[in-house]
C-alpha cells in the first residue's frame, strides 16, 4: 500500500503505472494496422520468351488485422521488360480486409534484344492513406529452357 504522506513515493508508483500501461497497450496497436504484401503467383510462358509476351499474375494480400483500403499496385518494368502503355501499370484494387487477396494480371513485352538468363522486375503497392510505396523484386527467367552443368 502506498503511503500518502510520502509523495516522492507516490510519484515513482505513479510514472512506473503509466509506463506500464503504456507498455501494455503497444502490442495491441500495432497489431490492429494492415499489413500489404506482394507476390508473384507465376507467369507464363516459363521461360518468358524473347521478342514475345510473358504474362505475370501479382498477388497483392492482406496479412494484417485491419482491413486496408484504397489499395494500389504498380507494375514497374525495366529492360528487358515492358508494358504496351504506361497507363497500365497501375491498377486499382480498391478495400481488402484482413487475409484478404488480390490477383492483377500483367502482359509485358520481352525486349527482341533481351539476352539470356534471369531478369528481374518490380512491383510497388501501397494504401492510398499512405505516401509510401513499397517494392518488392521478383526475377523472371528469359531465353532457353536449356541448363548449364550447374543447373542455371
């Protein structure tokens, strides 16, 4: 029991009362936020062939506790790679509750002059609440289906 005639005291249990509430309190906010994540869920042809189309399907997925709205993802491509119009690499999904997922659908040209090998491409998503996108690097296999001895 604490004394009230020692306000020392009083104010140590006081500041140890609120530090711990305090404490208490953080695990359950941040719990409480979405939390966007990409993946790639395949793309096809596999290899992607060059001089053609390869089609990638992005999966963008709820893993937090709230549900996250105005949800956005962009595809952005670099060398090899490209889409036919630059208004296509946005695409919006609108709300996704928690564990909820959506599926974009991207078609992009593989440059005639493209080499060999494993490239890699970008895709950036966030919640419109948010100034921040993030990004995420996927690799795509380009050319041959043959292998090295090492199996590259």
């Amino acid at each position: 029991m604490v004394s009230l005639s020692n306000p020392e005291k009083i104010r140590k249990y006081a500041i140890f009362a609120v530090f711990t509430l305090i404490c208490l309190s953080m695990p359950a906010n941040a719990a409480e936020g979405a939390n966007l994540d990409a993946t790639i869920l395949r793309y096809e042809p596999i290899p992607a062939q060059i001089g053609e189309y390869v089609t990638v399907w992005v999966k963008i997925e709820n893993l937090g506790f709230a549900k996250a709205e105005d949800v956005r993802v962009r595809m952005v491509p670099e060398y090899p790679f490209s889409l036919d119009s630059p208004d296509n690499a946005d695409e919006y999904i609108g709300t996704l509750k928690p564990d909820d997922a959506a599926v974009e659908e991207y078609r992009l040209f593989v440059d005639e002059d493209a080499k060999a090998g494993i490239e890699t491409i970008e895709v950036w998503y966030r919640e419109d609440t948010e100034d921040t996108w993030y990004k995420k690097e996927f690799d795509i296999r380009v050319g041959s289906t043959t292998f090295d001895s090492k199996g590259n």
